[in-house]
C-alpha cells in the first residue's frame, strides 16, 4: 500500500522539476489522496502547503478537524472560526523563502488565491493539475480494490432495479430502491440516473416524476464509491417484450462496447479505443445518434483521467480505470446505453469488474 | 415573484458601482439563482458572462445542456466537447470593449481565471461574492415557501427517527430510515448525520456502524432541499430514561434556543443573538462546552448568509433565514443540540418554521 506520505514526497519532487515554491492543496479529492482524510470532511478553509524548496509539509485544518490532522501523522497546524486560517498560513510559509510561483489546482475555490495574496503579496499562479493527475491515473491494488467493491455494489443496485421495475413506479422512486440496494451492500450510493419511456433517449437527464410504462425503455446509470472510490455501471432494460428496433440498436450498443474493451491495451490511446467503439456504431449508420465520449476515467472523482474520447492522445498506463459506455440516443424514441468499468491491471492484464449482464 | 431576469439586472447595476467591466458567474448555486437552471445541471463549463458596460448577458453551456439554456430565456452560445468554451467565451465578451476588471465569486474554480486569460489576457480579479450574498440573503415568498417545504419533510424524517430509534440498529441505517421518509415527503434529502451515545459529543461527526445502545443519547441533524432551498434541523433523542444529567443539558439548551428565538427582530446583529444564545449556556457554567456559533443562514446553499456568530456584526435584514442551534458538548459523555430554522418576514415578523418537538 502507497502510504500517503510517500505520495506527498512523490509529488514534492514533481513540482521542483517544474519550478514550483509552493503549492496550496485544498480539493476535497486531492487532500484524500495525500493526506488520507474523509472526502466529506472540509467546509472551512483546509490546505495542505508545501514549500518544496525546504520540503517542508503543513496541514492546516480547523480546530474542529483537530482530531482528523492528527490522523494524517503530518504536521499541522489549526484555527478557531473567530480567528481565521491567515495566521496559520503565514507561519507555515514563513520558512519558505521568496515564493514567486504558487501551484493551485484548476478546481481550488479563487477565494483561496486571494487569501494567499492576503499573506504572501504577489506572485505568479500554476496550474498544478497534469502533476495531481498523473500521479492519481496510476492506481494501487488497494484503490483497484475499492473500485471492485463499489462496483460489485452497484450491481446490488441494478439487480435491485430489475425486480423492482413495474408499471406505475415513477423514476425518483425506482432510483431510491437503487441507492438503498447499494447502501445495503456496504458501498456509499452516488448520483442514480433512471431515464424511462421516451427521457432514456435524453442523456444526462435526471431522475423525475414520470411514471413507468408497459413497453417502456429504462436506461439506469447509477454510482457509488467504497472507501471514497468510484463504481459506476449503466444498463438497459425493458418493460415487456422489447421492440425489433430495440433488439437492434440494444445489439449494435453492446457490440460496440464488447469491441472497444477487447482491443483495450497498455499502452493504447483514449482516442484509440473511442474510434473503436464510435467505428462499430459509424459503420452501421448510427454514427450521429451516439453523442458523447465512449467513457472516462474512475478514482477518487467519478470522471478523472484517462478520458476515452477523441481528444485523449495519451496512452492509457498500467493502473488506470476507466469506463467504456457506448449509447444510442434515438430523440423522441429511446435510447440503449451500456457501461462497464475497466482496469488496466499492474502486470497489462485487463480487468472487467462488472459481470451482471440481464437479458433486458 | 422574482423573475431570474429581475435578479440579473439587479446584479448588472451593482457591479457598475463597483468598476467591474466583466463579470463571470459559474458556481451552481449562483447560476441557479440568476437563471433558474436546476443546481445538479453542471460539469463542464457553465457560466453567465455579464458585459456591465453594455450590458449585455450571456449564457455559456456545454452542448448537451442546450435545453437547459433555451428554458432560463436568456440570449446563450453552446459549445461542444471536441471544441471547448473558448470560442464561445470569445464572441460572448468580444463586445465588452477593454476589460480592466473582471469579478468571480471565491467559489468558482480556478480554472475559470486561468481560462479567461487565455481570451482576455492581463485584467484584475475582483470578488463579487458580497454582491450576490446581499441579494441572496433577502429571500422572497416563492424562497420562503420552498424552505418551509423542506423544513416539512425533515420533520417527517425526524418523525420516522423517533419511531426506528431501537437498540442494536446502526447510526447509518438510522440516517438511511430519515433520508427515505424525506424523500417520501416530497423533498430531495441532503446530509443526514446522526451521532448516538459518546459520538453525539463530537459535532460534525458522520454516521458510523456504530450501534444505538439501550441509555443512549442520539443528536439527529438533517438537511433536505425543496426547489434546491435548504431547511436544516437538529433533534436530541434518548433511547431509555434520560439521565438527570441530560435533562439538566438539555433544558439548558432548550432555554439557550428559545431565548435566542425570542431574541430575533430586524435589524439586530448576527453578533448580538449569538451573545443570547451563548449567555444562557455560560451563566450556567457550561459556555467551554458550546463549542461552535449559534447559527448560520440558510437558501439555495446550507450556510450562507447571515451568520449568527460573534464575528457577524451586520443586520439581519428582513427576508433572511437561519438557524438557531446551541449545543452543549460533554467530551466522553454524551452532547445535546437543538436547531430551529427562523425567518424575519417581508414586514419584519419573525416565522419558525418547524414545530415538532418530541419528548427526547
């Protein structure tokens, strides 16, 4: 197991072949991959700071999260509400020297630059994302574990769904039975997209009132994460005998997706295995109903890299885990979308983590 | 009622007082303030641009959201994945003329000011969050009655608590029992923490797998949404005879809300009902043991404006909505907390919005 202070000197010595003084973490995602604390645990101003010419390491939390820095085993330092994080921030940078660049991720709050400003006066701002997400793309056995257990969960779910789907249940409480399923099986139950009847061609398009129908189409797209890790599985179904179009299209979306995790590879561009799946539905005149990517990558954060999409030319490394998840949107009619989550293992080998595959 | 239109010209006229040529608003919650577009809308990049000189607005939506945009009725650009935003960013401020100032809310991402570089080049970031909480804070009918709507359906939640609070059953099945029977009663549940036996003394703590035991103290507290507005309540159970120590606690901080309640009228500071609360429960001996601030305003976000804190010395003007929730912590022991959720009226009464109060 990475302990997180290795990945905290990891990502040291990244940001000082990039010139880098001082980089600021305070997503909830990347202070859980450094320093191990609870996704759910910050509101108030939480950082990791760190002066990467000394290497000196500070976690500033609020007196209330006392007990959770402590638990990191870093250095920290804390503050009480009627005080402000300004003092701890000044003490932690104090031994920093002259900071001219300060790297911040893309989804820190600009409020936090400003405080810096507060503290430090000027300096120039980086972008610290490509170092955060090319030490995350790359998974350990244990962050492939938790995604095999929420992924596992999920299925609870969607086998849930398959006996629960009756007409007269509307769409908000179909994704309940969903979520609760999940709970049920140990994993913390994330956004459940249930999509019937006519909406299942609408990607994206969240759960309503709508009620289902006999002969109606059910797209359900439902995450979850175990020990902050993400699942995330979409199937088809029906309610009554499918349509001949249906069979058709249902097919074609499985064809596609069954041929992109074949030609998965180490190695092998995101934009690769998306031409592969886009190829299958192109070739059969669907082309221009499949209106997305063909998936992307799962971690900490439900989309992170790899993504597997046109503009992806990187090549997908050992460790990484993404989604493959072909759809057909037919306006007004339905749509057919099918999602598995795929892993390139720490030898090559590619790992399915879903196996739950109803006949509609 | 307030026409998301109104709100936008309203914000148009306070940012020319303050010398701001371009304003760029994408945080959820703002944009479903201003436009009305459902909060859960975004990922990609999403945002308002307002030209305040010319006054010219501009919604900015990944394509796949162009519904969304069509129905808020204001002029937008759609961009595609394989494009990005930067074309649309581009036309959408090539009107605005130089652009010396551009204003952000603290919560936005980073990103978006990196992004806005790229077009715009050099310009001075300026916070804006003061004009939108001024607005924000000042809630209309339509506002009020959705937040009653989800202080209704927490209190069926905390109705199904009472009623499933036995020995042996974990915190988070008991959190799960509240979420269904708010979601049961028509609002969308949001944090449900429940902390029983020595867990109720440490507030903040997430629900664990620990199980309730016969003597326990159980803290209850529950958020949910109604048309994206918050109501959030808090409840101190007992499973068994309370102690004469807990009766002694909890009357104390019983006296601590109700006096603060009392309290309540416009016009008065944050600062001063704050020193109600926190006076009753320090002239009985206990104020190291109320260890955070008195409340905190409540809307389409779960704190906002105002803050019933000792640092909050503005006015509660009339339209703003909070919480009063003292609580007593005994380390070890067990902790009691009650919160009520307040209005002050559009003519100055004050509204309590919840009413049901369970005999521990």
């Amino acid at each position: 197991m990475v302990k997180p202070s290795d990945r905290v000197r990891l990502l040291l010595r990244e940001l000082e072949g990039r010139g880098v003084d001082l980089a600021l973490i305070s997503t909830p995602v990347n202070l859980r991959y450094l320093t191990g604390i609870g996704l759910k645990a910050f509101e108030r101003f939480s950082a990791l700071l760190l002066c990467v010419g000394t290497g000196e390491v500070t976690l500033i939390v609020p007196k209330l999260d006392e007990g959770k820095a402590i638990a990191t085993g870093l250095p920290y330092l804390t503050y009480l509400d009627q005080e402000g994080p300004l003092g701890a921030i000044r003490r932690a940078t104090s031994g920093c020297g002259g900071v001219r660049v300060v790297g911040f991720e893309g989804n820190a709050p600009i409020r936090n630059l400003w405080v810096l400003r507060g503290v430090l006066g000027r300096f120039r701002d980086e972008d610290i994302d490509p170092v955060l997400a090319g030490m995350r793309i790359v998974k350990d056995e244990d962050e492939l574990g938790s995604i095999k257990a929420a992924v596992r969960a999920i299925e609870e779910g969607l086998r849930a769904a398959r006996e629960a789907i009756k007409a007269g249940v509307t769409e908000t409480w179909l994704a309940r039975v969903i979520s609760n399923a999940i709970a049920e099986a140990g994993a913390e139950p994330g956004d459940v997209l249930v999509q019937s009847g006519p909406n299942s061609a609408i990607p994206h398009w969240l759960p309503g009132n709508r009620r289902i129908q006999q002969g109606d189409v059910i797209v359900v797209d439902a995450t979850a994460t175990y020990n902050d890790y993400y699942g995330d599985l979409t199937r088809t179904f029906t309610l009554g005998e499918p349509t001949a179009e249906f069979n058709r299209i249902y097919g074609l979306v499985k064809e596609a997706h069954d041929e992109a995790i074949r030609a998965v590879k180490p190695g092998l561009t995101g934009a690769f295995i998306d031409s592969v799946a886009r190829g299958v539905i192109e070739r059969n005149g669907y082309g221009g109903y499949f209106i997305h990517r063909t998936g992307h990558g799962l971690g900490l954060e439900v989309h992170e890299e790899p993504y597997i999409s046109g503009d992806y030319d990187k090549p997908l490394p050992r460790g990484s885990v993404f989604t493959i998840e072909p759809g057909i949107y037919l306006p007004g009619k339905f749509g057919v979308r099918l999602e598995s989550d795929i892993a390139i293992g720490l030898n090559g080998e590619v790992i399915i983590f879903d196996s739950y595959w109803p006949y509609y």
